[in-house]
C-alpha cells in the first residue's frame, strides 16, 4: 500500500505544478468554466482544392501590312507659282501692296539668309 500513497502523492505534485504553470500565465486569477454540449467526435467537413479559373485569352489575328502608298509630286507645278511680285511704284511686294499703277514684276524668290 505504501508505493501507491508514493505513486499518488507524486501525481498529486505533477498535478499541481502544471495547474500553476497555467494559472501563471493568465496573471494569477482563478478561473471557472462551464461547458456544454456532448463531445466533439465527428470531423469537419474536408476543404477540396478548387484549380485556380484559367483565362482565355482572345487568339492572335497576324494580318498582314498594306503595301505603302506613294504619291508622285510635280515640282514643276510649284515653280511655276514660286513668283514674288514687286511694285516699283510703291518699292513693296504683292501681299501687302494690293494696287500698283505701273505693271508688276515679277522676281524670283532668294532664300533667307
């Protein structure tokens, strides 16, 4: 009889410090609680993985280039009107002078310099 005093008597302690440990880590208070309800005996439900959705995206259209479209000018056109005109009546040129008593001349442009 006396190993099973010992064998409770160290249960007892076993107990005891482990009830303190976790009354410590609470701050020292004593607490109570009442639960209710049967035991927890069946599992929650299972999680399936659900794949991430996949995209589509729109399909690639390759259309080919237009070919590139070249407009002949004609130069000769714009030489033709590439005239200044000059007044010596009034020494000034065409669009600022719009009558002149003698007739007008006309001169070739020069480039600015």
């Amino acid at each position: 009889m006396k190993p099973a005093k010992w064998a409770l008597l160290f249960l007892s302690v076993v107990a005891a410090t482990a009830f303190a440990s976790v009354s410590h880590a609470h701050g020292g208070r004593v607490h109570f609680g009442i639960a209710v309800g049967g035991p927890y005996w069946y599992y929650p439900p299972p999680y399936y993985y659900y794949p991430p959705p996949y995209y589509y995206y729109p399909p690639v259209v390759a259309v080919p280039s237009s070919p590139p479209v070249y407009i002949e000018r004609n130069d000769a056109s714009e030489r033709a009107n590439a005239y200044w005109y000059y007044c010596p009546d009034s020494k000034a040129y065409y669009p600022y002078v719009k009558q002149c008593a003698s007739p007008w001349q006309r001169v070739e442009p020069r480039p600015p310099s």
